[in-house]
C-alpha cells in the first residue's frame, strides 16, 4: 500500500506539472518562444489566488481571478514585448529572464518572502481510507482535475476548429496565413492560455507546496524537463513526462533523498540520448 501512497503522490504532483508544462509546451511549438517567464505565472497567479481567497474566503473566485488576470497579462506580455521579436530567440529569452526578475521581486515586495499556503476548500479537507493510511481527498481532486484539464485540451486540439487552425500554425505557421488563418491572434492565444494553466497550477498547488520565492525559478526548471522528455510541442508528450518525473521525483525524495535530482534528470539525459525529440517529439 505504501507503494500505492507514492505513486499517487506522484501522479498529483505530475498533474501540477502538467498544468505547467502544457503551456510551456504548446507555445514553443506554435511561437518557438523559450518562455522564462513561465515559472512567473505560477507564482503570481497563485500568489493572486491566496489574496483573493483571504478576501472573499472562496476557493472559485480565488481560481477564477488568477486564471483571468494571468491570461491578460500573458496576452500583454506577447502582443506588446514578444511580438516585436518575432523568431529571435535571443532577444525573447532575455526579455522574457528580465519578465521573471522584474515579478520575483514585485511577488517579494507585495507578499514578502515568508512561505505561503491557500487553505483547501471545505469540502475536499478530509481523507479516504487506503488500508492502514488515510490518503488527503485534496489530492484526489488534483488528480481529477488534472485529467479533466488533459481531456479538454485534447478535445480543443483535436476536435475543434479553432485547434485545427492551432496544430495548422504548429505545422506550418507560413501557410497557414497563406490559408486565411490569423497567426497572431492564435499566437496571442496560446500565450494567454498558457500563463492561464501555469496560474491554474499555482492555486492548486498553493494548500500542498505553498508558495515562497523561488517557486517560480524550480517549477520552471521541472517544466523545462517535462517538455523536454516529453517531446516540444506535444501535449501528449507533456501528459506522459509530467506523470514520468511526478512519480520519478516522488520515489527519489522518499527512498533516494540524496540522490532526489539525479532520479529525474538523470532519465531525462537517458532519454535525450535515446531519443532527441523527446517521447513524443517529432524526428
């Protein structure tokens, strides 16, 4: 049963992962944009989220506010800084590190720089008996709600106009234009939805990891190995690493605590090597 415990911690904690890298994932794919600031939306969104729940006491305004305020403020960051540098990599990974140091110390200014967490709601404060151990519901529900967000992005890409003209852009962004399709918009799009999902992840992640400088710097980094297994561009491919290094990470921390990194980058190196594109990334 023990055993069962870990790999459900792993899975809650790759579906958090998940919420990230997904955006991550999809907007180097469509845009070839190297977002540093990634790591940003997840803290100040669940930063924003703690607020809001402190103010109103609920958990779905606090969701909500965090969702909508970090997708406006992805869709400024791309439309009015990013755009103006369109396939240069270097001047959009430098803005985007300046994006990250510029919240950090706003995030440290506004809420200090003590750990915080966001009470869970009422409803999900209890457990469900797994044998000798009583499992946390909260965590269950990030597993649900994990893959309910998982599905809809599969139904959006897959079956739907607007996510046909998304994997159009993917393939080939110069025809797709030539088609009729407004890339920029999509672009805007996708930035927004992006910062939405690492925002989404922050909230839900706040009543089991808190939040405290320097989330938003080892979220990232966890991202960037998600994709990276995972495959760029590939939302399947973000499902299948968020789960990988989720329960990866877990089962270092809890049998290999000194060797907590090397069970994750370590499979990762492996991978590389084995496969550049990733598990699900095209040759």
């Amino acid at each position: 049963m023990t055993w069962v415990i870990h790999i459900l911690n792993g899975v809650a904690y790759g579906m958090l992962l998940f919420l990230i890298a997904a955006g991550l994932s999809l907007i180097y794919g469509l845009m070839k944009i190297l977002n540093l600031t990634h790591g940003t939306f997840y803290l100040v969104g669940g930063y924003i989220g703690l607020t809001v729940m402190q103010t109103t006491g609920s958990f779905i305004l606090a969701l909500i506010a965090s969702v909508l305020a970090m997708a406006l403020l992805g869709a400024i960051i791309e439309r009015f800084f990013l755009r103006r540098f369109h396939l240069d990599e270097l001047p959009q990974t430098l803005l985007t590190f300046g994006f990250l140091f510029i919240f950090a110390d706003l995030s440290l200014w506004i809420w200090g720089g003590n750990p915080l967490m966001l009470d869970e709601p009422e409803i999900l404060q209890r457990s469900v008996p797994m044998g000798y151990y009583a499992y946390p519901v909260y965590r269950l529900f990030l597993i649900a709600v994990g893959l309910a967000v998982a599905g809809g992005l599969w139904w959006f890409q897959e079956k739907t106009r607007l996510g046909t003209m998304l994997r159009a852009g993917v393939d080939d962004a110069e025809i797709a234009r030539a088609l009729g399709i407004n890339v920029s918009l999509l672009f805007t799009l996708v930035f927004a939805v992006g910062a939405a999902l690492a925002a989404l992840a922050g909230v839900l992640a706040g009543p089991v990891l808190s939040l405290y400088p320097g989330a938003d710097f080892e979220v990232l980094i966890l991202a960037f190995v998600v994709v990276i297994v995972g495959g760029l561009g590939s939302l399947r491919g973000a499902l299948a690493g968020a789960l990988l290094v989720g329960i990866l990470d877990d089962f270092g921390k809890a049998f290999f605590p000194e060797f907590a990194l090397f069970t994750v980058f370590v499979p990762m190196a492996v991978i590389l090597v084995l496969r550049p594109t990733g598990l699900f990334g095209r040759r």
